[in-house]
C-alpha cells in the first residue's frame, strides 16, 4: 500500500462520517457523470462508484495509479487518468459524452487555488462546459473565505470572484483527525454551485481589474488603491451616487456593489 507522500500533499480521509457528507452534499443521482481529483488510495471512489453513471479519476502519484487500476478493475464506468490535473491535457482525453456534470473530490490543499480556477473559470470566462455542482474537501481556511460576507477578516478577492462565479456553501467542518496522516489545518467541506451571476456586470474584464486594483492593498481605503486606475474626480462623484462611503476597504462591499461599480465606471476606465 503506498504511503502518502508530502510534496503530493497527500492525506489520506479516514471518517466514514465525513465520506458521508461528502456523498450526501454532492446529491448523487444514477445519470451523474463525476469528475474525482486526486483520488489517492481510492477510499471515497470506492463509495462513489455504485452511485453514479461513470467516474472519471485523475491522479498524479504512478504508485496510486497502479494501485486504483487494480482495485476498481471490474468496474467498466470507472475511467483512471495518469495526469496532472493542472496542466489540462486529460480534458483531451474525454469525449463530449464522457464529460463529468458534477465534481466529488479531496484535493491536494497546496493547489487548491489552480484548481479552483479551472472548474470555476474566470469573471470574464467562466469555466466551459460548467459542473453542475462541485464538493470539496478542503482547507478550512479556504471554505472561509468561499463563504465570507462583506466586512470579515475572511472576505477578500477571492471571495468575490466565487461569489461572482457560483453559489458557495459550507457545509461541515473536518478535524484533523478525521486524516492519516492529519494535516497541520482543519478542514472543511464546501459545495460550489456555478451559475451566473444574476446581474452580472456589463464588461467582466473590466469588474476582474478593478478587484484585482481594489484588493491590492488591504490597508489602503479603496479610493486609494483604484487611484492608480482612474483620478479622484472620476471616483468620488461614482462613489456617491452609489452611497458608498468615501472611506470604504474592498473587503467591505459585497459582490453586487462592486458589479454596480464597475458598471459605473466603466465608461472612464482607460483605453
């Protein structure tokens, strides 16, 4: 059996509780197409494969693979894929027919953010196809900020785009101890579900470089930060018209301030 192995990040989940969680946030339906990354020892594929249509694993250990290609070997809708998730050469692999409609998985925690990305996509291009829904196990830290509300030590950028890209929920937190070996965090679960944004902003680009500017400098007031973008007389007449205190931080505007913003000043940005 192979250990884990840290530069893969690897923790192996041990909570029959937890697994069960997991299952029941994902709402599994027999017609689910499932995408797992990072399945190690293949603990939580082994609940998920008589639940679903077909499972499409994706692992980077070579040790890992050989041992899932053994024990799930009967299973004629269990796909195992020797890749690195992050460099998206297994989405080649994968027929439209193939393609997973919901995402179950314990990830690596020191790529959550790159992964994160990939399902979730970008303000200004969310991921395509999109997943009906994604459950992970993740840092507890990170299901935090997914889930912050404006005005929290916790709310940040990140917090924004997702909020911007899909639904966030939490849904249990994960001791250490629920692991083998057991991480030096808390865990969480959180569920993702992606949507657009009911009102979203007119030009995504220009909403992306505003937060990115707004969120530079979290000791600096906004105005401060999108100075580098645009003068104060542009700003502050925008400012009050959407009653927004002129000495406002990023992390104290919610999603929908900052779409209206952006949709404000939008007609000022630089060419």
């Amino acid at each position: 059996m192979p250990h884990p192995r840290k530069r893969f990040a690897q923790h192996w989940l041990r909570s029959q509780v937890i697994l069960d969680q997991i299952l029941a946030a994902a709402h599994l339906h027999p017609r689910d197409r499932i995408l797992e990354i990072g399945p190690g020892q293949g603990v939580l594929t082994r609940e998920l494969l008589p639940r679903v249509q077909s499972l499409v694993a994706i692992e980077v250990d070579r040790d890992l693979c050989r041992l899932l290609a053994r024990s799930f070997a009967t299973y004629d809708h269990f796909l195992l894929l020797h890749q690195d998730f992050l460099n998206l050469a297994w989405a080649n692999s994968l027929t439209p027919e193939q393609w997973p409609n919901k995402v179950v998985a314990n990830i690596p925690y020191n790529i959550t953010a790159p992964i994160l990305e990939i399902l979730l996509g970008k303000i200004a291009a969310p991921a395509q196809p999109g997943y009906e829904s994604i459950v992970l196990l993740v840092q507890k830290e990170v299901a935090e900020r997914l889930v912050a509300v404006p005005g929290t030590k916790a709310f940040n950028g990140w917090s924004v785009r997702s909020q911007y890209l899909a639904h966030c929920e939490l849904i249990c937190p994960v001791p250490a101890q629920a692991f083998k070996p057991p991480p030096k965090v808390d865990s969480a679960v959180i569920r993702l579900s992606p949507r657009p944004y009911p009102q979203p902003a007119e030009q995504p680009q220009w909403l992306a470089t505003l937060l990115k500017v707004g969120f530079s400098s979290r000791r600096k007031v906004l105005r401060n930060n999108l100075k580098s973008l645009l003068p104060l007389e542009t700003l502050t007449p925008v400012f009050e018209q959407l009653q927004i205190n002129p000495q406002v931080r990023a992390e104290e505007l919610g999603v929908a301030q900052w779409v209206a913003l952006s949709d404000r000043l939008q007609g000022s940005k630089p060419s």
